[in-house]
C-alpha cells in the first residue's frame, strides 16, 4: 500500500503541473481527490435535501475547473484545498442560481403589462 502523501509532495507537484508536467497533474489528482470528496461532502452536507448534485459530481465540476481548462490554484497543500472549498460553494451558488432561473420561467419571452392585459381576440381585431 503506497504511503499517504505528504504536503510536501502535493507542493513539489503543485510546482511541477504549473510547469506543464502532466505526471505531476495524475499525482496531484491522485494526492488531493480524497480530501476533495471529503471537503465536498461536507459542502454538500449544508445543501437542501434532495439536492441534485452530490459530492462527486461536485468534485467533478472542480477538477475540470482547475485541471482541465485552468490554471492550479495555491502555493501548497492547504492553499490549494482552501481555494477548492471556496471554488466548491461557487459551484454551489451557481447552481442554485441557475436552478432559480428555471423555476422563474426562462427562456419564456418577456410580455408587457398591455400585452398581458389586452385579450387576445382584441390583438387580432385591431391588427
């Protein structure tokens, strides 16, 4: 069973992903995803009930976030896991933002209060 790693070595990887080495990006998912998951599960822990995402769909969204299309987050360890927590309730909101969108009608054309107050049959008399 490999040792736990080390905050040095997640620093050391940090170092290394920064400078386009995707050895040190493999090492460093491998390294933190467990104390992401934890760190999401908790997130979620303070989420409505029958929330749609769950913790490793939350942790999925970050990582593409950070190592798929961004650059790593955090000189260290716990600069880095600060930064995904922080990231993690940004998530979090904007899901809940977009989820208050839908629940408030878009994508619904907008109508003006005489558009609304004007039967229907009278639209089609006067045109």
């Amino acid at each position: 069973m490999p040792s736990k790693p080390t905050s040095h070595d997640v620093t050391a990887w940090l170092e290394r992903a920064r400078e386009g080495d995707p050895g040190a990006r493999g090492a460093l998912f491998d390294a933190v995803y467990n104390e992401l998951h934890d760190l999401a599960a908790r997130q979620m822990s303070r989420e409505r009930k029958g929330h749609t995402l769950q913790a490793t769909a939350l942790v999925n969204e970050l990582c593409l976030r950070f190592f798929d299309h961004g650059s790593l987050p955090g000189r260290n360890r716990a600069e880095f896991l600060a930064v995904a927590a922080t990231a993690m309730r940004r998530i979090l909101i904007n899901h809940a933002k977009a989820r208050a969108r839908r629940k408030r009608g878009r994508g619904i054309a907008p109508v003006s209060l005489e558009e609304a107050a004007t039967p229907p049959a009278a639209n089609l008399i006067s045109s």
